[in-house]
C-alpha cells in the first residue's frame, strides 16, 4: 500500500508542476483623470441609444436619431469602423428602465463585430485599438428619444 501511495503522489506531484496554467484574460482599459476634456471629433463618434422600452437607437456625429433593429447592428458596426479606418468610438447610453438582457445582447454584437472588424483592417495593415465608452443618458437624450 506504501508503494502506491508514493506512485500516486509522484504523478500526481509531476503533472501539477509540468501543466500549463492559465493566465487570466484581461480587457486592457485605459481611463481618462475624471476631469479631463478630451477633444473627439463629431464625424468619429457614434453613440447607440437603448430606450427604456428596448427600442436602438444610434447617432453619428451630430446627425438625426435613427432607429436601428439588433439584427442590424453587428454589420452596421464593422461599417462604420472601416469607414473611419479605426479612429472611430462607439458610445453607448442606456435608459434605466431598459432590460439587461438586451443590453448584454448589444455587447455580444459589438464584441462579434470586432472580429469582422479587426480582420477587415488587418488587410489595410492597420492595428486595430478599440475605443468604447458607457455614458449616462442626459436627461435632453431622455426627451429626445421620448419623441421618436
């Protein structure tokens, strides 16, 4: 019984310090000091918009409000990075009535839109840098989307 118990250590002792382990993924995140005004131009910027009844919403630059359905999103994402050739940043302003699930499906599109994306400028031998910002809905947003 000895023998097998010094077996069974030994392997075991062999496979745990021969394995791999993994090192932990982590999304690199650069944040801004808290008050610092940072210059973005109107024509780089697209905001998505989640009403508090579900309904999408996005903006580019200063244009109109235009309703976008979720399908639509992923394609219209790619777009409208390779349109700007990597300079553009995504905001996104959620009601607070809106559903999580919802939310987490528009993450789920963006995050998969980033492959297509990546791949898409890659070919232009441009390194793709991700900017996305969560921002709070303004109370003028509220009331603008209210009315459409």
């Amino acid at each position: 019984m000895t023998p097998l118990v010094d077996i069974a250590f030994l392997l075991l002792t062999f496979f745990m310090l021969s394995t791999n382990l993994n090192t932990p993924q982590v999304m690199e995140m650069a944040i801004p000091p808290e008050n610092t005004n940072i210059d973005v131009k109107e024509s780089e910027l697209m905001m998505l918009f989640v009403r508090d009844d579900g309904k999408i919403f996005y903006k580019l630059g200063n244009e109109a409000y235009t309703a976008i359905e979720m399908k639509d999103i992923r394609k219209f994402a790619v777009e409208q990075n390779i349109r700007v050739k990597n300079r553009l940043i995504t905001g996104l302003k959620i009601g607070t009535g809106a559903k999580y699930e919802l939310v987490i499906k528009m993450l789920d599109e963006l995050n998969l839109a980033e492959v297509d994306i990546t791949a898409k400028l890659r070919e232009e031998a441009i390194k793709r840098e991700r900017r996305f910002a969560l921002n709070p809905m303004t109370d003028k947003e509220k009331e603008e989307l209210r009315n459409l």
